[in-house]
C-alpha cells in the first residue's frame, strides 16, 4: 500500500515562494485523506504566522516553544558544534531510539490542536544575538511515536542544510516562485541532496499564472523538471484572503494540491523502492 504514514517532510526554498501557504494546504489535504498531521514550525523569525494560515485565525496564545520542553535554549548547542541527538531531560536516551509520544506524554500548551492537525513552534528568536541552531537541533530531532506525517515548515534559505537538518527528514519539498532565485536554490538543493545520497526530494512550483511561465520554469530546471510533482495555480486573492482570516480556496487550487498530495505518495514510495535516479 502507497502511503505516506510515518515520514518526515522538510519544506524549503526562498524566502516569499509560499513555503507556509503550502504547508498549511497540504496539512488539510493530508487529513481529508485521513492522515494524523503533525505540523513544525520552524521559522523561529515568524512563529506566528503559520498558526494564523493553518487555523484561519489570529491565536489567542502561542504554543509554548519546544525548546522548553528540552531544558531552553541554554542546554541545548548547535547541531554543527554539536551534533550528538537530543534527548529529553534526565533522560540520556537519544529521541530517535524513544519517540515522542505527543499524546501521552506533551503537556497540551506546547502545541494548538484542531480538526486533527497538532501545531508545534520549534522556538523563536526572544533577544538580539540569540542563534537559532539550538532551534533547528530541536526540529531535526523532535521524531513523534506512531504513523503521524510530520510537516517541517523553515525559514527561506539553505542553511538548515549546512546544518545537517536533511539528516533526519524522509522527504524534501522545495516550493519555487517563479522568479531566478527560486530557479537558483532549486538547483543548489538538488546539488546538495545529491551529494549526499539523498534522492528523496521533489519540487513544487507555487504562483504559477500563465502555462508560458510554467514551460520557462521547467526549461530552467533542466533534467530536474523530472523533480515537478505539480504546479499551483496563482490565485490573486488569496493574500486579501489570508488577511482576513479566510483560507478557503478555489476549486483550481483545491485540485492542484490533491495531484501533488497523490504524486507525493506514488514518487516518494518509488524512491524508497529502489528509484533513486531522475
């Protein structure tokens, strides 16, 4: 059976290509196929953006950072100057050997629950010179017990790359606007991901308003346009939406998210099987 169940999915690409848009569509299409949805942000300079995109609302209260959870910022070091795997407090197992039951055993303010979904804040940026390492270990090692699909929503850039973040994820999704930028990153992560041996990554192309803009896009990427699982359409009041607390979507959009949700599971399960070549 094709499924999804149990994987890690990491959300990358530049900063504006829709990254947290996606996250929040795909989060609600994964339940309309009966996934259980765990969603991570890990943007620590926007913690509360996706919660306003995922619920439709502003939230009353943040959830509390999972940083705390793991002693604070202060216990814990960067993955580069430190790279052994997080373990809970007072506790020397490493959290890849003892999930997280987040069920039984996370206090319910360290994350937002509705319809399913669970929405967790990594950490967030609190002072002037504080880095954010300690924050991405937390995302890379918070591993959840059970068949849970965990979505990893990070700020616009490689970096968590140069950070080993891709270690512990199962798949890659990198968003791409259409602009040279997103063109550029999209073809340094495939460079970085194959490097490492690491073929499960895909594309998505975001914002895409005119089939002529679709053809440039993929005639850029070269053979990695083999990598597109879809394209979303552009829909130009969406933003106007989104500021008003409404996420409702057009029935274009709609299907567009349910065709990369369909490839993501038939790709993903080719990849594993053994296809590790575009």
């Amino acid at each position: 059976m094709i499924t999804l169940k149990g994987n890690r999915i990491l959300f990358c690409g530049k900063g504006g290509s829709g990254k947290s848009t996606i996250v929040t569509l795909l989060a609600h299409a994964l339940r309309s196929r009966k996934y259980d949805v765990v969603v991570i942000n890990g943007d620590s300079s926007n913690p509360e953006g996706l919660s306003r995109l995922i619920f439709q609302r502003k939230m009353s209260n943040e959830p509390k950072p999972l940083i705390d959870f793991f002693g604070g910022i202060e216990a814990i070091k960067c993955p580069i100057r430190d790279p052994k795997t997080l373990t809970r407090l007072h506790d020397t197992t490493p959290l890849t050997e003892k999930k997280i039951d987040i069920i039984n055993e996370l206090p319910h303010q360290y994350y937002i629950e509705e319809d399913g979904i669970h929405l967790f804040l990594a950490g967030k940026i609190e002072k002037y010179g504080q880095c954010d390492g300690p924050i991405e270990k937390v995302v890379r090692d918070f591993v959840v017990e059970g068949d849970w699909v965990t979505l990893v929503d990070m700020k616009g850039s490689i970096e968590h790359f140069g950070r080993r973040i891709p270690d512990a994820m199962d798949i890659i999704l990198c968003i791409l606007d259409p602009t040279q930028e997103a063109i550029y990153i999209a073809k340094k992560v495939a460079s970085l991901c194959n490097e490492i041996e690491f073929y499960n990554y895909w594309f998505v192309l975001n914002k895409i308003d005119a089939t002529d803009l679709k053809s440039i896009i993929m005639q850029e990427l070269g053979e990695l346009k083999m990598k597109v699982l879809g394209t979303i359409s552009y829909d130009p009041d969406l933003p106007r939406r989104h500021l008003k607390g409404d996420l409702s979507v057009s029935n274009d959009l709609y299907n567009d998210i349910e065709m990369v949700v369909k490839r993501l599971e038939v790709f993903s399960s080719c990849v594993e099987n053994g296809w590790d070549e575009l």
